[in-house]
C-alpha cells in the first residue's frame, strides 16, 4: 500500500482502523490494538497499543497470542478474546455473538469465520487457556493459524453478505479504491 501502517489509510473519509474500532467495539468488552512500533502513532484511538509478545515478526499467531497474554493479566473474568484485522472494512456487526453461539451449539474450542467458500481464520475465537500451547508452538516456529487451529475442536462460521463480501481485505491500493466503490453502493444507470 506505499508503505506506512496500511490500517491508516483511508476508506470512506476515515482510516481502516477506526472503522475497525466503531465496528468491533460494540461487540466486546475490551478493545486492543496489536502493533509493533511506537504506539504514539495510534494515540488519537484511545485504546492500548500491545506490542507482539514474542520476538521475530511472527504474524497474525503472535497477535493471537499477545491477546491471550494480555486478557490473561488484564482482564482476568474473559475466558475468550476475540480477533479481528484491521484490513476488512465490512465485517459484521453481530460476528461475535454468531461465533460465540455457533462455538456454544457445537461445544468447540475455536471458532473462525468464513464467507463465499473461504474461510477467514485471523476472525476467531480463542481460548485464553491455550496461550501456553500457542507459545510453545510459536517458538517452535509455527505461523500458520489453520496448521495450529486443526489440533483443537473448531467450528467454521459461515456468513454472507448480499452485495459485498462480509470479509472483503484491503491489501492493495487497487482493492482499497474496489472498497471505496462498494462502500458507495451498487450504481444505477
């Protein structure tokens, strides 16, 4: 994306994170933000910045991970945390209900979502007790979230979205300016 934190850029008239933000925030109890670097960058946000728990760039695990830690100290009465990136601008606004429910109805561990045939692991629920698990398979140089998830009980969540994909990723300048259309609607001619 040019470089830069690409949960900066902008959609909408507002960064990718913060509409992140307004759509997470209604659906947890505590809000983080994983990220490396000097947090003063995301300040104006209000919310803590944790950096990765462990060394090396890991990935999207290690911020799996670093929630999990951080839960474990700072919100002892949470048994779960719950993932969300910052590159997905339309995720739904009841996902973590639905995936707590549908991780209820099945008695699984893990949850994840999905969408249009893919599934959508870094949208998941985690236990705050399997932190040691994912360290120790962390430092054996795991990175993968689905080879890590497939030794537990999971549940795949399936959601839809009408026009757009509920789970549609903003990795490229190209697909920011595709959201920019979808968040306009569908055209009339």
């Amino acid at each position: 994306m040019g470089g830069g934190d690409k949960c900066l850029q902008r959609l909408g008239g507002e960064t990718l994170l913060a509409r992140a933000i307004a759509r997470a925030r209604p659906q947890v109890d505590s809000l983080i933000l994983n990220a490396n670097g000097d947090p003063a960058r995301f300040g104006a946000y209000g919310i803590p910045v944790v950096p990765d728990v462990i060394d090396g760039f890991a990935g999207p695990l290690a911020g799996i991970l670093t929630a999990m830690e951080w839960a474990a100290q700072n919100a002892t009465d949470h048994e779960t945390v719950v993932s969300f990136p910052t590159d997905a601008p339309f995720f739904p606004d009841d996902l973590v209900d639905t995936m707590l429910e549908a991780r209820r109805q099945a008695g699984a561990l893990l949850a994840c979502a999905a969408s249009r045939g893919r599934t959508h692991p870094v949208f998941g629920v985690w236990p705050v007790n399997l932190r040691a698990d994912l360290r120790h398979a962390l430092e054996q140089g795991e990175r993968k979230i689905d080879r890590w998830t497939d030794q537990y009980p999971i549940v795949t969540v399936e959601f839809s979205g009408v026009d757009v994909d509920p789970f549609f990723n903003a990795n490229t300048l190209e697909d920011l300016a595709q959201a920019e259309r979808l968040l306009q609607g569908p055209t009339r001619e």
